[in-house]
C-alpha cells in the first residue's frame, strides 16, 4: 500500500469531522493533527494482512530442508540444561 501525503488537520477538525477523517484513513490517507499550529500526532492506516495463495505457500516450502522431529529434539535437550535443582530461585 503506498502511503500518500500527510495532511495537516487540527484538533477541532478531528472532533468534528471524525467520520470523514476515518473514511480516509481506511482509504489510506495519512494525517498530522495539530493543536494551536503545533502537530501533536499522527493519524495512519494500519498495514492490512495479505493474503497468499496456498500455491504459492507450497511452493516456496517446497525447497525447505525436512525437518526430523528426533533430531531437533535430541539437539534441544543437549543444549538445555535440564537440572532444576542447580538453579538460583
């Protein structure tokens, strides 16, 4: 999504004109809000979650090594410390 141009509102704008202002930010436009000319924050659209195709999750695992549950297990315990009683609590 590109991020257009932030446009200056002051406060009063936002109190009173908070439906349109929101209309906006879902269409992703960006506003500062300002407060005696002063900007105090900003207003932005949050990143929406793409969606992506089976297919394409498939094929980019498809070259991934295989992953063997006993292994990474056995590599886990020897790299934990497993004795409770050695511990500061």
């Amino acid at each position: 999504m590109a991020e257009h141009a932030s446009r200056e509102i002051t406060q009063r704008e936002l109190r009173n004109d908070s439906g349109a202002i929101m209309r906006g930010v879902e269409r992703g436009e960006s506003f500062t809000i300002t407060r005696n000319g002063t900007p105090i924050g900003r207003l932005i659209p949050i990143r929406r979650r793409t969606f992506v195709p089976r297919a394409e999750v498939m094929a980019a695992f498809a070259t991934a090594p295989v992953l063997d549950g006993s292994r990474l297990r056995s590599d886990l315990d020897a790299a934990m410390d497993h004795d409770l009683t050695d511990r500061d609590w």
